[in-house]
C-alpha cells in the first residue's frame, strides 16, 4: 500500500479543506457525545470529519434531500471511533448512501437443516458491507444524538473496524500493545452473560441486540463505550478496559457522569 503516498496527499488536502470550529459549529452542537473534546482533540476530530466529507461519495437514496447539515454530522460521528486511530481505518469504503428513513434490506437465508431458502426482507436502520458501502438512515442517525446507548453510525463504523482484518467477528486487528487472548476471553465471559441476563429479563448495560452474535455485541459495546460509558464502565469494567485500549479513548473521563439514581 502506498501510505506514505496517501497521507502527503491528504495533509496538502487539508490545506485547503475548511477545518475552522465555525464551519463545523452547527453539526458540533447538535451531537452531546463529542462533549469534552476541546484543544487538540477536537481539531484532529475535524480534520478526519472534513477528509471524510471530501473524499467519500456521498449518495442520498430514495429521492432523499440530505440536509446540508446532515452529511457533516455522519462524518463527525464516523470520524470519533477513529480519533486515534487515524482515518486510513475507513479506507476501505468509498460510499456513504443515505435514506430518509429506515429502508428494507433483502437478503436469502439458508436454511440448512431443511435445504430450504427464504427470502426475507426486513427494516434496517444502517448496514455496513464488507469493503462496500456504508448505507444509512438519517432518521436513525438523527435518533442517534441522545446519549442513550444507541447510535446507528458508531454501530456501523464499528463493523468497519472489526472487519478491517477481513473478518467481521467481533475482534478488530488488535494493536501491539493488546493481546488477543485476552480480548477474547473478556468479550466471550462478557457476551455469554450478556445472554444469560437478556434471557432471563434482566436489565442490562447495553441493547438486548448485543446478544445477536459476537461481533453484534462488539459493535454494541461500542456504542455504550462512547455514549453511556459510566454505565459500561459499571457493568462491564474489563470490556470498557480492552475498549479503552483499542479506541485508545477514555470517555468516561471525558463525558460528565449521569447524576445518580
Ligand atoms: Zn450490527
């Protein structure tokens, strides 16, 4: 991969993008999850928001007519799991399609104890392909700005991540610093209860969806990280601790506590 390349192209790029905190005011206040990310931090959040604006395509969908404002505020969401990552992570899109709404999404399931093949067709609030596009429903992300957990673009961008070792299991390509073994056993002991609790109707930190699949609940834990990251840190203190290295973020030291019940 020509990186060196990429990245002397995209610091000249930026030279030239509009990075100023004014030209990202009003998509900035609207979104209480970048609460904290003052100096440094938040200049670097619109740098890889601005390089994201300028180098996906951004492509509404169902004869929607994307708010101006709406494109901006996908990109600083998309751009805060990667803060310190770097935006070469998303490198592997080039598409973000946006619906109005939830939109339906139909797929053939393979039933394989009987051979048979059903079509299904259900509703969808965001869907991340693998190296494909990142498709999504802006009523969704708009529904996303609350601090409640649920958060359709970092759910979606997380797939990203996770996949970016070209297998969307529930592990990202952990840094040098991280060890796998741990990793593991920390979401599987974590995941397992998650299921246990969502079985027998017992509150938890995180969507009941975590429980679909592991890397449904990678991607879910990544919402609660980066919105409700006191209630994780409570609930699941080594899940936030291998979160917290991945993401290389700590937001419950950013983000304000919730006042106690
Ligand atoms: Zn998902």
């Amino acid at each position: 991969m020509l990186t060196w390349w990429r990245r002397r192209r995209r610091r000249r790029r930026l030279e030239q993008l509009d990075t100023s905190p004014g030209a990202w005011a009003e998509a900035w206040s609207d979104l209480p999850v970048l609460d904290g990310l003052h100096g440094d931090a938040g200049a670097r959040l619109r740098r890889i928001a601005a390089l994201l604006l300028d180098e996906k395509t951004w492509s509404p969908a169902a004869e929607f007519e994307m708010p101006p404002a709406a494109a901006r505020t996908i990109a600083l969401l998309a751009a805060l799991p990667v803060l310190e990552l770097g935006v070469d992570w998303l490198d592997d899109f080039e598409t973000v399609i946006v619906y109005p709404d939830s939109f339906m999404a139909e797929f053939d399931d393979h039933d394989e104890a009987t051979g048979v093949v059903h079509s299904i067709r259900e509703a969808r609030s965001g869907e991340s392909w693998h190296r494909g596009p990142l498709v999504l429903s802006w009523a969704d992300v708009r529904a996303s700005r609350a601090l409640d957990g649920f958060n359709v673009v970092l759910h979606e961008v997380a797939h990203k991540l996770d996949g970016a070792d070209g297998d969307i299991n529930g592990k990202p390509p952990l840094h040098r610093d991280m060890g796998v073994k741990a990793w593991s056993e920390v979401f599987l002991a974590a995941y397992e209860r998650e299921v246990a609790d969502v079985d027998a109707g017992r509150p938890t930190a995180m969507d009941p969806y975590a429980t679909e699949a592991p890397e449904e609940f990678f991607a879910v834990a990544t919402e609660a990280f980066f919105e409700t990251p006191h209630e994780l840190l409570d609930a699941y203190p080594e899940v936030y601790g291998q979160l917290a290295a991945f993401y290389r973020q700590d937001p419950a030291r950013r983000l304000r506590a919730p006042y106690p019940a």
